[in-house]
C-alpha cells in the first residue's frame, strides 16, 4: 500500500500542466484527463501536504513560492521517465522515441534535422520556429528538449554547443539607388526607409545596437514578424533591412549587399538544459551537430 504522502506521476504531470497553462480546463485537454480529475489531483497534493501551490484566478492560477520551487523538481522527474521509456525503447527497437526543439532559423537547422533522419529514422523529431526571445523561453519553460539560438550571454543551468557563425548584411531592393553600390556603409541608413523584425529579434538587437553606436537613424516604416515578410516588402520595394546571410532565399527582386564598415557576427548554438546533456538523445543530436559543423 502507498504511503499516504506520496506523490503520484498523474500528480506531477497534472502539476506541471497548470504550471504551465494556468488554465485547468487547458491543462486537462492537453493531458487528456478530465477538468474535475486535474482538479482533485492538485487539491490531493495540497490537502496532503497542507500546503497551498496555486494562487487560484480564473484561467489565470500562477504557482506560489512553493510552487515555483516544485517545479524544476517535478518537470526534473517527469523528464527521468521520459529519457528511461527512450532508453528502454532504443535497446528494443533501435533508437526510437521523440525530441522536442525550438530554433530561431529553418535553414541550417532543416539540413541538420534531416541529416538526424537518416541517422535515426525511428526517432521522431518536433521543431517549433519563433523570435530568439520566444525561444529562449521556451527552453527556460522546459516546453522543448533543446534549441538552436544565438545566446548573447550564458544561462545558468544551461550549456551550449557551437553549431555556426553568421553574418548580417543588407538586404536591397534592386529597384533601390543603393543596389548599384559594392558595399555599404551602416551611414547609409541614415533617413532610409527601414524595415525592421519585431522586438525580441536577435537580428534587429544586432543591427539597432550598431546604428545607435554610430548615432544613425532610419525611417523606420514597418516592423515585421518574420524573415519571410521582411523579404517580400523588400522585394515590393518598401524599404531596405538587414538578414543573416545564411538565412536568405534568393529572390529576383533583391540584391544582398556586405558592410564596409562594419562586422555583425554571431554564433547559433545548440542550448540544453543541464539535466539533460547526458541523455541518449540529446547526445545523439550533439554528435550531428558536431558532424556538420565539421562538414
């Protein structure tokens, strides 16, 4: 018979599920359980422990100071089970299970997915594309396994792995007076018409940072959300903006131009948690990362 303040798997993952969507009726959908059965698993853990975990607001219940410092443990625990269920799975049927990633960029991270693939065709691999911000939070969160970013700085409880280095260049119309020129100086977006990614961007951090150092202002007309749209409205001629070099798909209508003057560089890596750099599937993807990098 079960002590009577032990902590069940259906309790931990109904705790986690709140602690990340704050709603019962969401956290109950996702987990495939009912309202009602979510809600007695949380109000088990409480009773039990006399304790309170959740500040209870209509699809709004954050976690109290206890409960944040639950969380890492219970997702810890959760994420054990998991690598074990791979483990056991990989011995039975070479190499099988599931990886969740989050990644800033498709392209380099597409052609390494795919190299994974062919090593691991049984291992299922999910990838969600957003912002550096969103990214990062989201492998904060524990909501992906790993991800692919550019981290300005080192997160505790993180380590990260060099995958490549890019570089920022202009990104012209050929319609533009500019296109005729070799390079370009940063001056020449003084008073151009500017079209910027959204706040949280690790390209626009980069290429804003370098234009206030060098006190330059642009028009800026448009901020936009995604790489792909940035591409189009320049294509369609309504301003000049800036891309990584390697994340650029040719179009007829834009030409890419270098700095002169300037050196935007930086280094996407691949970020994993601590806990879960030694696990078999994340050191199967470290060791495709590694490959291309070399190749």
């Amino acid at each position: 018979m079960l002590n009577k303040k032990t902590i069940s798997l259906p309790q931990m993952r109904s705790f986690c599920a709140l602690a990340k969507y704050r709603s019962f009726k969401l956290a109950a959908e996702k987990l495939l359980i009912s309202q009602p059965s979510l809600v007695n698993q949380i109000a088990t853990i409480e009773e039990v422990f006399n304790t309170k975990l959740f500040i209870r607001q209509r699809e709004n219940n954050r976690l109290t100071e206890l409960g944040l410092e639950l969380l890492p443990s219970f997702q810890g625990a959760l994420n054990h089970l998991k690598d074990a269920e791979y483990t056991l799975l990989a011995r039975s049927s070479m190499q099988a299970g599931e990886i969740s990633l989050a990644a800033v960029s498709p392209y380099r991270v597409s052609l390494l997915i795919k190299e994974f693939n062919q090593l691991y065709p049984n291992i299922k691999v999910k990838v969600s594309f957003s912002s550096s911000e969103q990214v990062q939070n989201l492998l904060s969160m524990g909501e992906v396994d790993a991800a692919f970013l550019v981290q300005e700085q080192s997160v505790p409880g993180q380590q990260a792995f060099f995958f490549y280095e890019y570089s920022l260049v202009a990104m012209v119309p050929k319609s533009h007076p500019l296109a005729v020129k070799e390079t370009l100086s940063i001056d020449d977006f003084d008073g151009a018409a500017y079209l910027s990614r959204e706040d949280g961007s690790l390209t626009r951090s980069l290429f804003e940072t370098a234009l206030r150092d060098r006190q330059v202002i642009p028009n800026r007309l448009y901020e936009l959300g995604s790489r792909e749209s940035i591409r189009e409205a320049v294509a369609q001629g309504l301003g000049i903006s800036v891309v990584a070099n390697y994340e650029h798909v040719p179009h007829d209508n834009i030409r890419l131009i270098d700095f002169s003057d300037i050196e935007l560089t930086a280094k996407s890596t691949l970020v994993v948690p601590n806990e879960r750099v030694s696990t078999p599937l994340i050191r199967a993807l470290i060791n495709v990362v590694d490959h291309c990098r070399q190749n």
